[in-house]
C-alpha cells in the first residue's frame, strides 16, 4: 500500500485533475481517473512534538481547531 497527503510535489501548486498531477509529478507506474479532486489539500499536524505543530493548514483546520481545544496548535 501507498500513502501520501497530497498528490503534488511539496511546496509546489497543488491540482485537482489527474492531466495536470501527472504533468507535475511526471512519469507514474498507474493512475486512476475518477474525475476532478473535490475539496483542497489536507491539514497535516505534527504530534511528536508537544505541542503539536501544524505543517499544513488545509481542509478541515477549524474542525480540528474546535476538537483539540486547550492545545497550543
């Protein structure tokens, strides 16, 4: 299995059609098309630190916020 949080090299634009992802990207192994990505990139959250660190802001930030309330993120 493979993982990752986003489908973009780091720091670079982010996309959301698969055209555009392979262009940056470059040569790929198997791609799936199941048409454009909804939403935008993740919130990604360091917690091996303490406090926890965010590393990215991006979807669902302020949900997170309120759920770890009392923590300095």
């Amino acid at each position: 299995p493979i993982t990752s949080t986003s489908a973009n090299i780091s720091g670079m634009k982010t996309h959301n059609n698969i055209k555009d992802i392979i262009q940056q990207i470059g040569e790929v192994n198997l791609a799936i098309d199941a048409g454009p990505l909804k939403g935008g990139p993740s919130t990604v959250i360091d917690l091996t630190t303490d406090p926890p660190k965010i590393l990215r802001k991006g979807a669902g930030i302020e949900k997170i916020k309120k759920i770890m309330v009392g923590l300095k993120l």
